[in-house]
C-alpha cells in the first residue's frame, strides 16, 4: 500500500546543524502517526517540509506517491494545525473555517453547509458568530481543527496539538482528536514532545534523535522493545546495568552475569529491565532462572496506584528502580534504609548492544 | 514597587509637579485665548472674538489649505513605504543596521535636514513648493510610520500568515486579507503620527517651501505671527493647533495599545 | 517570489527615499563643506578646509561651547528632574502607568512653535510669572525671565522632559522588583538598594534620555530663536544664519556636519554604555 505522506531520504540544514538528516517514513492511510523527541529533534521540520513551508535540501516528498517536492504550500493537499492555532484575529470562528473554502472558490450555501458540517464535527456549532478573543484554549483548538480539516486534506499536521491546554484538558483533547481522526478517516501525522501523549493516541511512533528517527514503530513495541538506549532512556522509566553482552546475558562488573536472552558476542552491552519488572522481597531469596540483588532503600516515592522504590545496589552508581503496587504487603512493610533483594526473569531485560 | 508609603506621596507630589509644568504653559494659552482683552495680565471677560479674527484672517486660512496638503501626501507616502519598510525589517535576521538607518531621519537635527535638503532641491534646479516640503517630511514620517508598525509587528503571530498560505490563499491574498487587516490599527497608529507631525513641523517646511506666499505652511505663519508682532489671534490658532494634535495623538495612541511612544 | 524579491519589494521604496532625501542631500552638505563660498553667495568648486578652521576661530567655537553648556544644564535637569517622575510612572499601578505616560508624551507630540511661545508669554517682562510677583510683593520691578539662557534652558527642559521621562521609563520598569526585594532581604536600606541595585541597572535608560536630549538640544534653532531673543547664538542659529542670511553655504555646511559628527559620536557612548550595562539601546 502507497502511504498518503511520505519522505523519501529527506534532509535540511539551517547552518551547520542538520535539522533533519536523511529521513525516510510514510504514513498509512487513516493512520494516527505521532512524531515524537525532544526538543530540537527536528520533527517540527520535518512537520514544516511536508506542509511545504521549508524547502528540503535533499529528498522527496511524496504524496499517493506522486512527488510533490516542488508544489507550494498552499497548492499542497494536505493542512496543518499550528501549535499556537494560528487562528485569524479579526475574523469570526466561521469566518476562520470558510476561510479554505473561499480560497477554493467556493461560494454560497455549499460553503454555509460545509462550514456548519465542520463546526459541528468539532461541537462548536453554538460559537460560529464569536471571535478567537472570546473563546476558551480549548475551543480555539478545536476551531483550529475545523478550520484544517474543512478542506478535506489527504493528511492533516498538527503541531504540538495539546501543549497550550492545561493538563486536565489535554487528556479529554487527546480522546477528542483520536474520535475526529476516527470519523474523517484523514490520516493525522502529529507532532510531539509528550511521550504519554504520543503512547495515548497513535497507530504508529517515530521517535527521532538529532534530526533521525531513531526507532519506528507501535506505542507497545517502542516501549517493550527499544531498539538502542535512546530510546529506551526516553520512554519511561528504565534500569540500565553497563557491561559485556556474554553467552546467556551480561557480564556486569561487580555483579556478575545477569540473565538475559540475546547475550552472546563480548561486545559492550547495556541491560535494560523496567522498574516494573522487577519484583521487591523483604528476605533473602535465591533462584537459579531470575536474576537477583540485593541492596539497600534509599528513597520511596509515592506515586497513588504504584510507589518507586530506589534501591542501592554496591558497584552502582545510580540506584536500581523498582515499581512496588501500593496495595501489597511488600509496599506496605518497605522503609528507607531497609535491605530488600529485588528479581527479575531473564526475557523482563533486554540487551542493547551498545 | 515602592512599599514605603512616604517615598511614594513624595513620587506622587513631584510627578503632579510634572504635569503642572508640562500643563500650566499651555492651559494658560487656552485661558487666554478665551481672553477678551487678549492680555495675560488682566482677565477683561470671556469671549470667542479672537476665534473669529482668526478664521477672518485671509493668510492663516491659506496656509492652513497648504499644510493640510502637505500633511496628507506626506502622510500617504510614508504610511506606505514606512509600512512596507516595517514588513521587510521583520524578515532580515538581523536588522541592526537597519534600525540605525531608521532612527537617523527622526534624530538628526531639524536644522542639518533642512538645509541639507535646501542644498539637494537647489543643486538638482528643483523648483521648490508644496512637493519639495511633502518629499521632506516623507523622510521622517516614513521613519516614525516605521517604528510604530515595527511595535504592533511584535505581537503579530507570523504562523496566521503561514495557516493562510496552507489553506490554499496565495502570498498576496495572504496580505490583503490576513496580514494587513491584523496590522491595521499599528498602521493607521503610524499614519495618525506622520500627519500631526507634519502639520506642526516648522524649519523643514521653512527651508523647503521656497519665496513666496503660496507655499507658506500653517507653522510657517505661526512663527512669523510669533516673531513679528504677538497679536492675541495667536492664542486662539495655539488652542486650536494643540487640541487638534492631542487629539490626534490620543486616537494614535488608542490604536496601538502597548506601550507609548 | 523569492525571499530576495521580496525584500526588494518591501524594503526598497523605503532605502530608495532615503538614499534620495537623506543620503544625498547629507553628501551634498558634506561636499560643500571643503568647497569655497563663492562672491555672490554660491558655491565654487575649489576645495578648500577653511571652513573648518573657521570653526575653530574663537568667536564660533565660543557658539560650540556655550551650545554645549546650555545643552548639558538642559539635560542634568531634565535628567533630575525626569527621574523621579519615570520611577513614579513605574511606580505607579500597572493600568495607570500606560495612561500617565500618554499624559507626559502627549505635550512632545503636539507643536514645538507653540508651546515654546507659550514661554514668552510667561517670561515676558509683562508676562504672567513677572505680574505674579508684583501682585503678590515678591518683586518690585520685572525680572529679566526672557530674552536669556535661562529662558532658552526652560524651554528646551519643557521641549524635551517627556523624552527624558520615556527613556527612563522603559529602562526602570524593566527592573525585576525580586531584585529590588532581593536587596532589601539582604539588608540595604532604601537609598542604598536605589544607589547599589537601581540606578545601575537603569544607566542605559539615563544614558539614552541624556543623550538625545543633549543632541536635541544643541542642534534646536526655534527655542534660542524665540527665547533667547537672539542674543544667545547657539549652532542651530549659526546655521540657519549662514544659510538664510549670510548666503555663506559652505560654512554652514561645514558647521552641520560638525553637529553630525558630535551626534555621532554621543550616539557610539550611548550604544557601548548600554552594552556594557547589559540592556539595549533605546527602545522608543
């Protein structure tokens, strides 16, 4: 299947950093496909190239697969929702959203129908005649979507869709746009420096790094199976134990071989276990299939459902995490200070060579 | 800022000061022009009789026509350039050059541009008239034009004109409905500045409007009817000239906003 | 449209009115000025630093300074008495201080010709301040009010006071009160936080409002000419003379571009001065 947008090998430099460097990706069809990094990652330009706004050094942009490198943005069918809103000041929030259509040329009661047909998509029917000025964070954006997907685009952009609305609405706005996305079947390609927010929503997740994706693929597979340490240091919260990738694990220093599978060629590897994989007991245990250590309570943090528990670990220069369900006999019983042993099974770690 | 209560009766009482002395002078103007005996020194009664004199004097109302004509090219001119000027500042990466090119025309002294212009117009053979003071004061008023829509350019979101363009308008569509719209009332804030300084500038227009009568701008006759022969007429043409301006000022200043200029 | 077109549409008009009106007109002053004055009032074309010598000649270098003098009481008082009225302002709260300072620049905006004759008729030996004194006993004859420095210093402070209060503003309501408080928490008294802390962080305001006052200031014509009576010549009259009644061009040309270059170089102080104390220059 062609995707609806994509970049072929596609570069930009400002000066002599490359904000984008060499990247190629697609989206699908009626796909939620979330750009995700830190800031200066390079997916807010990479964003810009496909709407049309920076002209790439090297690379295609493709939609349906024809190239459309050279067509301007405003003959381009794809629209974007900027992370200000961008909305027109002067104009009405019906005036904001026909404003597409009059540049198409549309006229008449086939825009009036089309513009209510949007306001209602986005439930603002009630607010046509109001100005932006008069209008809540929320209702901006959701002005900001009608206006974008009004004109029908193969792909809608948004930029940083969620990042001016306080916390409590970004989770409603989240739901919101996964419904509108739903219910147009437009593909949304958006950008974000929230990882919760790129997990919560899309199909697919790029995760870029210095203006490369550093990894490409489902919200369970990035964070189940992290491709390198970036990524596994990025999403979540992660254990990492430096040393040797050996047959069965990995060699750490001052602890010896810890099980894992993968393990085989001498190399320097990094053992990756989440927090919530490891298992917290109050007394000694041995096994011959987990790996286990023993270490001392440094810190807990109190997280409602679950509490972290930083375990000192000798030969460790950060603490070991350990996720303990708040609601268990273990969490209850943990104090500062306190020796604890903690266990995993070997296929919870994952060996990142390094 | 200030917590302690004295520090600020004291602030409070000097800065009361400051208006009295920025006031006094010209509330004293308007008292007098009220003045039937036309004396500061003794009040004889109130009367509008130098209002009359004033709109019967056949010179005042000539070169009122003049300044009016001057004011409004100049005006015109500046509001365009000056505006277009403001936009193509905002695009440069770096405008320091620029910015000192800007403040020049509105910091030099009067006297220097004038005669600098006097020598231009007289070594190129131009005739000199209303056109030549219209292109002098398009000089500084595209300067002031400049800052002002420069200021409004501020909290201008550049990313509505580029959501335009991706909703399929073109660059100059873009300009006519979204930008200019937006910028309007940094504009006509700009315009507002350009006119009133026009109609009060004196040594420029002095030095470029060439002999003769028909050329004579409203402070041209000001300073010869202040220089040669106080006539109580004049209070009324300051009464009217002030409140004109302020007036003018307070709309431009309405327009904007932020912060004065 | 390429990004060099447009800036070749917008900015172009603009340069291209400047180069004409500005540029070449101060070029042509400055070719004047190293050319000769020709028998009737021309120009000869014969090159000539005399004019710049002549500038040197006691009589007009004499101009210079005592242009220079009253510019500078015109600025030390604007300065003093503008400070207070600019921390006031900021002082002040914040819905008013944009209203007070519309308040101080409404006066600069409106006609110089007129509120300088505004003066007369107060200073006038029949004037308003002079009948003041007689009626309340405080003077048995007219002060000499007009027709001197003193009246040419008060009407330059009253030209140019709100420019002074604008400059200091902008620069005194950048300060972060935390800081003012800061100092306080450690200690300093009122004064001390105003001399160590405030003042300062405000030198590129004061330097600003000094500067342009002071150029303002000296190079003013209308001000010496209508209260100064014409006894006191400052630059901008040696000028206005040279041009309208000496016909002597190249000499006055001469004597403008010795103004610019005093502008100038006040304008470079004014420029270091606010890099060094870290603000901008000046933000009109």
């Amino acid at each position: 299947m062609t995707a609806v947008v994509a970049v072929d090998a596609i570069a930009k430099r400002f000066g002599a950093v490359a904000a984008v460097d060499e990247v190629t990706l697609g989206v699908a069809e009626g796909e939620f496909f979330a750009l995700l990094g830190p800031s200066g990652c390079g997916k807010t330009t990479l964003l810009r190239l496909i709407a049309g706004f920076e002209r790439p050094d090297t690379g295609r942009v493709l939609l349906d697969g024809r190239d459309i490198t050279a067509i301007p943005p405003n003959r381009r069918p794809v629209n974007m929702m900027f992370q200000s809103y961008a909305l027109f000041p002067h104009m009405s929030v019906s005036g904001n959203v026909s404003y597409g259509l009059e540049m198409e040329g549309m006229k008449g009661p086939e825009r009036s129908r089309r513009v209510a047909e949007a306001l209602d998509l986005v439930r603002l029917g009630d607010l046509a005649k109001r100005r932006p000025d008069q209008l809540s964070g929320g209702q901006r954006q959701r002005v900001a979507l009608a206006r974008a997907l009004i004109k029908r685009p193969r792909a809608l952009l948004l930029d940083e869709p969620l990042a001016a609305l306080d916390k409590k609405l970004r989770g409603e706005m989240q739901v919101e746009l996964k419904r509108l996305q739903h219910e147009t079947g437009i593909a949304f390609l958006v950008v974000t420096h929230d990882q919760e927010e790129a997990l919560a929503m899309a199909d697919r997740i790029a995760l870029m790094q210095d203006g490369r994706v550093a990894q490409m693929d489902s919200p369970r597979a990035l964070y189940e199976r992290p491709a390198n340490r970036f990524v596994a240091g990025f999403i979540g919260l992660m254990n990492f134990f430096e040393g040797r990738a050996a047959a069965g694990g990995v060699e750490v220093e001052g602890l010896g071989l810890l099980k894992a599978e993968g393990g085989q060629s001498g190399e320097a590897a990094t053992l990756a276990v989440r927090p919530e994989r490891l298992r917290v007991h109050l007394a000694p245990i041995s096994s011959e299939s987990a790996n286990t250590l023993a270490g001392t309570v440094v810190d807990i943090s109190y997280l409602g459902q679950d509490q972290l528990v930083r375990v000192r670990v000798a030969g460790q220069s950060t603490p070991v995490m350990a996720r303990v369900a708040s609601a268990t006999d273990v969490a209850a019983r943990v104090t500062l200070g306190r020796k604890v042993w903690c266990e995993w099974p070997p296929e919870d770690g994952r060996v990142l060579l390094t | 800022m200030l917590k302690a209560p004295l520090s600020r009766r004291v602030l409070g009482a000097h800065l009361g000061l400051v208006y009295l002395f920025l006031y006094g002078p010209i509330a004293v103007l308007v008292a007098l022009s009220f003045n039937e005996s036309g004396l500061p020194t003794a009040w004889t009664g109130f009367s509008v009789e130098w209002y009359g004199k004033m709109l019967a004097n056949a010179a005042i109302r000539a070169a009122v026509v003049n300044t009016l004509i001057v004011a409004a090219f100049s005006t015109l001119i500046a509001t365009a350039i000056g505006t277009l000027l403001a936009l193509g500042m905002e695009r440069l990466r770096s405008s320091a050059a620029m910015d000192a090119a800007i403040y020049m025309p509105m910091i030099i002294p009067d006297i220097v541009l004038a005669i600098a212009l006097l020598s231009f117009f007289t070594a190129l053979d131009f005739t000199l008239g209303l056109h030549s003071i219209i292109a002098a004061h398009a000089v500084f008023n595209i300067a002031f034009v400049c800052v002002v829509v420069r200021a409004t350019l501020k909290h201008f979101d550049k990313s509505i004109v580029e959501a335009s363009i991706d909703l399929g308008a073109s660059e100059s569509r873009t300009f006519l409905r979204i930008t200019l719209p937006v910028i309007f009332p940094g504009v006509l804030s700009g315009a507002l500045l350009a006119f009133t300084l026009s109609v009060d500038e004196f040594i420029i227009a002095y030095f470029t409007a060439g002999a003769g009568p028909s050329s004579t701008t409203f402070p041209m006759q000001i300073y010869s009817m202040i220089r040669f022969g106080v006539t109580p007429e004049i209070n009324a043409v300051a009464t009217i000239v002030l409140g004109v301006s302020f007036v003018l000022i307070l709309v431009s200043q309405r327009l904007r906003r932020d912060e004065p200029l | 449209m390429s990004e060099l077109t447009r800036r070749l549409v917008l900015l172009g008009p603009g340069l291209a009115w400047f180069a004409l009106f500005l540029v070449a007109p101060c070029a042509i002053v400055f070719v004047y000025s190293f050319l000769e004055r020709g028998t009737y009032g021309g120009i000869d074309r014969v090159f000539t630093l005399e004019n710049y010598t002549r500038a040197a000649d006691p009589l007009y270098l004499g101009i210079f300074i005592s242009s220079a003098r009253i510019a500078a009481m015109t600025t030390l008082a604007a300065l003093l008495f503008g400070y207070p009225a600019a921390y006031g302002i900021a002082a002040a709260p914040k819905r008013w201080q944009v209203p007070l300072l519309i308040l101080v620049m409404l006066p600069f905006w409106s006609n110089y010709l007129i509120r300088t004759y505004a003066w007369i008729v107060l200073l006038n030996r029949e004037g308003l301040i002079n009948h003041g004194l007689e009626v309340l006993g405080l003077a048995d004859e007219p002060l000499p009010l007009l027709y001197n420095d003193f009246a040419i210093v008060v009407g330059l402070v009253y030209g140019y006071l709100p420019f002074m209060v604008l400059a200091l503003y902008s620069s005194i309501a950048r300060l972060n009160p935390e800081t003012l408080e800061a100092s306080a928490d450690l200690g300093a008294s009122g004064l001390r936080t105003f001399l160590r802390v405030t003042l300062p962080l405000t030198v590129p305001g004061i330097a600003a409002g000094c500067v342009f006052v002071f150029v303002l200031s000296i190079g003013n014509f209308i001000t010496p000419d209508l209260l100064g009576g014409g006894r006191t010549l400052m630059v901008g009259n040696l000028i206005f003379n040279q041009f309208l009644s000496a016909r002597d061009w190249p000499f006055g040309s001469g004597l403008a571009f010795l103004l610019i270059a005093l502008m100038m170089l006040l304008l470079l102080v004014q420029a270091v001065v606010a890099r060094r104390a870290g603000g901008a220059g000046l933000h009109a």
